[in-house]
C-alpha cells in the first residue's frame, strides 16, 4: 500500500517557466512532509520540508504548498533552471516516538529545456 | 565536509555469496537507516537505528542484516545475496528529531548486482 504516491513519473518544462511537482499521500499521522532531489550516481539532497501545521514554505526559488484537508503538497520552482533537471522525491515523516520515520513517494524526473 | 560515506560504490556478485556494504558519516548523528531504491517503487527502508547497538526493521527488511557497534558505523549485510536483491541501495543519517524536521543526509550509493 503505497502511502505517498507521486502519480506523475516525468515532467518538462521550459527554462524561466514554473516547475509545479505534485504528491499526494493516505496517512493523516505524517506531521512533517519533505522533498529531495536527486541527480544520477549521487544520493538524494534535502530540499525544503514543511510541518503539517503550515501551509505554505519558501526558500528562495522553492516552495512547498499543503493542503490538509486533501492530502495534497506541491512543490513549485520559479523560475525553473535547466540545473533544475532531477528527479524528485516526495517525503512524509511520521514521529514514532523513538523515531521519525520517513516513507518516500516513487519520484518524478524533472526535465528543464532551454 | 560533512557526509556520508558508502562502499563499495558497484558490487557484483553472485548468489549465495556473503557480503557487506558498508556505511559511515562524521555528523555524531544517532539516526541511521538504509534504503533501496528500485524502479517504480521509491525508495523503501530496509533497516533503521536509532544509537549504537538499537536497530529496527524497516519497510523490507527480509534478507538484510545491519549492525551498529559504533555510532559512525552502520554496515549492511546480505548473509546470502538473491537475483531480487539486486537494487540501489543508500545509507542515511540525521540527528535526533529536534525542532523543524531538517531532513536526512544521504550517502552516494551502492549498486549491487547480484547474478
């Protein structure tokens, strides 16, 4: 049962233009949502998270949107680099109590075109 | 540099054979965990620790051994590698939940190809 989905495997976009990444997720527990990028032969690097009491998160060029009510968050990347072209994964972190466990969407490969 | 440190960085090897991908990070961190990543299924967690000599089971753990003797190290063994095991697998760590949720630190990778 795939809690974080991520349901569109490849997205392009032309360089200046808006990047919008889209997950949704099933578990009302994750308190914390994430998004990494990953380029091939290296691991994945933390993006922007944002606490499930907020609804909106920036950092510079990235922002993350949550919708609660529909267990939705976007990240959008304005304007949208061709050093953009990743893949990107959706993350939802659920506090155990001893831990923060972390379950990752499929992830969606970015392509930025000049 | 703070990172994460994983090796090999390519395995194959062949059914049956014992072997160990080995994990390192100089963060002082106490979270640690591995991953696999396969095509079309993310990345999944395989084991987790939370300090030195408490370790979980994660998402998928059948078939993987981990052990965490130092709070640096966290190796992950493959007692007897199957073909299904072949995958990209990725170590991680982060320091303990405190405030905003900062994220994980990943290592590169290991490929293993198990034949």
């Amino acid at each position: 049962d795939q809690q974080v989905k991520q349901n569109s495997p490849s997205l392009s976009v032309q360089e200046g233009r808006i990047s919008i990444l889209n997950c949704d997720y099933t578990n009302s527990m994750f308190d914390y949502f994430l998004w990494y990028k990953k380029y091939p032969a290296e691991g994945p690097t933390f993006l922007i998270s944002i606490s499930s009491i907020k609804d909106k998160n920036e950092d510079g060029r990235f922002t993350v949107f949550l919708n609660k009510s529909a267990k939705h968050l976007s990240l959008h990347i304005v304007p949208s680099q061709p050093g953009d072209s990743a893949v990107y994964f959706c993350a939802a972190s659920e506090y155990t109590g001893t831990a923060s466990k972390l379950t990752f969407g499929t992830g969606t490969r970015l392509q930025v075109t000049l | 540099e703070a990172q994460v440190t994983q090796n090999p960085r390519y395995l194959i090897t062949v059914t049956g054979k014992k072997l160990t991908v080995t994990c390192s990070q100089n963060m002082n961190h106490e979270y640690m965990s591995w991953y696999r990543q396969d095509p079309g299924l993310g990345l999944r967690q395989i084991y987790y620790s939370m300090n030195v000599e408490v370790t979980d089971k994660g998402d998928v753990p059948e078939g993987y051994k981990v052990s965490r003797k130092e709070k640096r190290n966290f190796p992950l063994i493959l007692e007897s590698p199957s073909p299904n095991q072949t995958s990209l697998y990725f170590c991680a760590s982060s320091p303990p939940r405190q405030g905003p949720m900062a994220g994980y630190t990943f290592g590169s990778g290991t490929r293993l190809t198990v034949v």
